[in-house]
C-alpha cells in the first residue's frame, strides 16, 4: 500500500472538477487551442481554465506552446511525463461511466443525488 504522501502527490494532479476533464479532452485531441478547450468544458470559466492549465503545466503534465503567427495562438497538449497519466485516466473514466450506470439501475437518476 502507498504512504500517504504519494497518494497526495498524485491527487495534487487530479483533485478537482477541471482537471481530469482537461486532461480526458487533451488525451482524446492531442494537441487543442485554449478557445478549442474552452468550447469542450462550457460550464468552466475562462479564469478557471486559465489557472488549471497553468498548475498542469507547472506538473509537466501539460505543454503549453505559443505559435506566433498573427494573432497569435497558444496549444496545449499532454507531454510525455503526462501521457503517462493516460491508463490512470482511462480507468477513472471508465469507472465512473460504469458508477453512473449503477447509480441509474440503483435509483433511477442518470447522476448522482450529489450534484
């Protein structure tokens, strides 16, 4: 069993709502603008992506390029310390797809009572 502190190191990476999502999308697209990013998580703020990218990057999870063309556009892609993330992804995934399903057989709703 893991100590407690590798547990928290690899949960700094996914707690919260943005993250796994952000990872799932880049993981899907490889390589997406901030604008394409933004379109495929609506609900999140720009200043949410914002900030969540930017702790991604700090992990060297996430690679951030500026391409200067006119006007200039910043992509993000997973790097190859993140593409290591991708079965861990995969499995939280397809687990809660599987969680979902469960919970509607259980009671009859498509999400949990929690949200």
């Amino acid at each position: 069993m893991p100590d407690g502190s590798s547990v928290e190191a690899a949960f700094e990476i996914l707690v919260g709502k943005w993250k796994p999502v952000i990872l799932l999308h880049l993981f899907k697209h490889e390589t997406m603008r901030f604008a394409e990013l933004h379109k495929a998580i609506p609900d999140i703020t720009k200043k949410m992506l914002t900030a969540q990218l930017r702790e991604l990057a700090f992990h060297d999870i996430v690679h951030r390029e500026i391409i200067l063309h006119i006007p200039p556009k910043v992509e993000y892609s997973l790097t190859e310390y993140g593409k290591k993330m991708i079965p861990l992804l995969q499995a939280i995934n397809d687990w809660g797809m599987s969680h979902a399903a469960y919970m509607n057989e259980l009671y009859g709703i498509e999400k949990s009572k929690s949200e």
